[in-house]
C-alpha cells in the first residue's frame, strides 16, 4: 500500500512536536489516527521512523531521512496550490521577521535574497533576539514570521512550525589530526580532548544532551559565543568542537582547513524552521516569505 498525503502531514506534525498528543492538538483530531497513520506508515515503508520512550517520540535516523522527502513533497503541493490563487498584482506593504542568531548567517540571508527579487515593493525590517523573545512576538502578533532554531521551543500551542533543515551534529578536528585518520569515529573517542563549546541560547538544550552523551564531564578548554572563534580555534589545534551541520565550513578566516567527521552514537540534533502564529489569517507578505523559505530548503 502506497503512503497517503494524509500519512505524511501526520509523521510531520510529530517530527516538529514530538509527541503523539501534541501532533494531534495540532492538527486537531484525535491521538488514534495519529497512531494509526504512523504505524502504517512504518508498515509501508518497512522501516521505524520513531523510537518510542515515556515521555514521547525520537526521530530515528532514518525517519530524519524520511522527514526531508516528506516536508519537500508537502511544499510541492502547497506550491501548486498557491499558483492557482497567485494574486496578478506586485506585492507590497510591510514584513517584520524574527532571526535567532546561529540561523541569521546560514539560512535567513538566502531566503531574503530570494523573496526580495519576487517582491522588491515590499519593505522588510529584521530583528534578531533569543528563540524565547520571538516566539513572544510572534504570539503577540509584533512579529509576521521567524526563522529559526524550533528544537527546544516553548510554546508550541500559540505557533506553528515548518521544518526547513534537521542538522545532526558533527565532530570538527583540525586538519591532520589523528581522528582525521579513523574510518569511523565514536563518542568514546573523544573523552580525553580538549573541546571548544559553542554558548548560544537557541542550542543550549541539545548542547546539554551532547555532554550527557559523554557520561564522564568533558575537557572543555575554551566557551565562546562566536562560531567563528570555534573554527579558528579548532583550525589551530586548541582543541575539537562538536556543532550543528549546517555551520560547517572548510576554512577558518585565516585560511586554515577544517575537517568534519560523522560521530557514531545517539547525538542531538537541531532543526530550523519557519514560525508563524496560529488562529491568524496570513497577510500575504507572510505567505510568500514562506513560500520562499520553502524554495530554499527544496535546493539545498
């Protein structure tokens, strides 16, 4: 049996909730169909998309594999839905936008370049805060939408989300270290380095769950608020870092090379999306934002 529009919609709303009840609220039916459509779900794919424990669901690796098809074939749809009620003329009027730091320098710049081409009539103004503060305005309708980091947010009831990126964390070494060298690389590994922590508010609540991996406390040599600190840090071997994918790049400022390595074993990881208040109509400015910030997550 084929998986239904109706499935996908279902896994999605408990990839970003993380709970069958919260899926449900969401979506405002019951926690039974929920349940049913991701057990056959499962069933049709062959594979298990959650780990199930007490206090909720896990994504499984490959359910975050899954998750990237299933929000791209649901934008897909939304796209052609839009085309059909498109409005002939330009867009105006005013979009205030909400950034957490970790995603203004890595997703949102990309996604106004492409709504700014779309629609150059429309004023943009951006604020940049903690994932707390905006969710704030966003309840209190100061805000029309953000992007940013939704892994540890706090009030999902008054929001809704759409995922753009899941990034697992990775290892980052200076170039010719020894762990460059090893086929695979696990947590154990890293017990004796010395590690740089990145300190930012959006990712404290995975960063914790990082170090709970390590069971003994980790050598952390040096804590900074700058990813570019960490890079040039780690290119000069003062220690290794453990951070989000999508901040991975190959050289520091001063031109030394990176490596990154997967890291075996159950690590956090940190999801970006689009947040905008439930119960309101959109403004159309709203709609086409994230229309674009689909169009950059299904070309990445």
């Amino acid at each position: 049996m084929a998986f239904t529009f109706k499935q996908l919609r279902y896994f999605v709303a408990v990839a970003e909730n993380g709970t069958v009840s919260g899926a449900a609220q969401a979506l405002a039916i019951s926690q039974s169909a929920v349940t049913e459509a991701i057990r056959e779900l499962e069933t049709d794919l062959g594979v298990p998309l959650f780990t199930r424990h007490p206090r909720g669901l896990d994504i499984t690796h490959k359910g975050h594999q899954f998750l990237r098809h299933a929000t791209g074939i649901l934008a897909g749809v939304s796209d052609a839905r839009h085309a059909l009620t498109q409005e002939g003329e330009a867009l105006t009027g005013t979009l205030h936008v909400g950034v957490t730091s970790l995603v203004a320098g890595y997703v949102l710049s990309d996604i106004l370049a492409r709504f700014r081409r779309a629609n150059p009539q429309v004023e943009v103004t951006a604020l940049e805060d903690t994932g707390d503060y905006l969710e704030h305005l966003l309840v209190g309708g100061e805000l029309d939408v953000a992007v940013m980091v939704t892994t540890n947010m706090r009030d999902r009831m008054a929001l809704h989300t759409e995922i753009l990126d899941t990034s697992p964390y990775q290892l980052w070494l200076p170039n010719g270290h020894d762990l460059a060298t090893r086929p695979s690389v696990s947590i154990e590994d890293l017990t004796d380095e010395q590690m740089i922590m990145l300190r930012i508010d959006e990712i404290e609540e995975p960063t914790r769950k990082l170090l709970s991996a390590f069971g003994a406390r980790p050598r952390v040599a040096f804590r900074t608020r700058s990813v570019e600190a960490v890079r040039s840090l780690v290119a000069t071997g003062a220690g290794i870092a453990l951070l989000p994918e999508m901040v991975y790049r190959r050289w520091s400022l001063e031109g030394d090379r990176i490596v990154s390595r997967d890291v075996s074993g159950s690590l956090p990881v940190v999801q970006v999306g689009t947040v905008w208040r439930k119960g309101a109509p959109l403004k159309r400015v709203t709609r086409e934002f994230i229309q674009a910030a689909q169009t950059h997550k299904n070309t990445k």
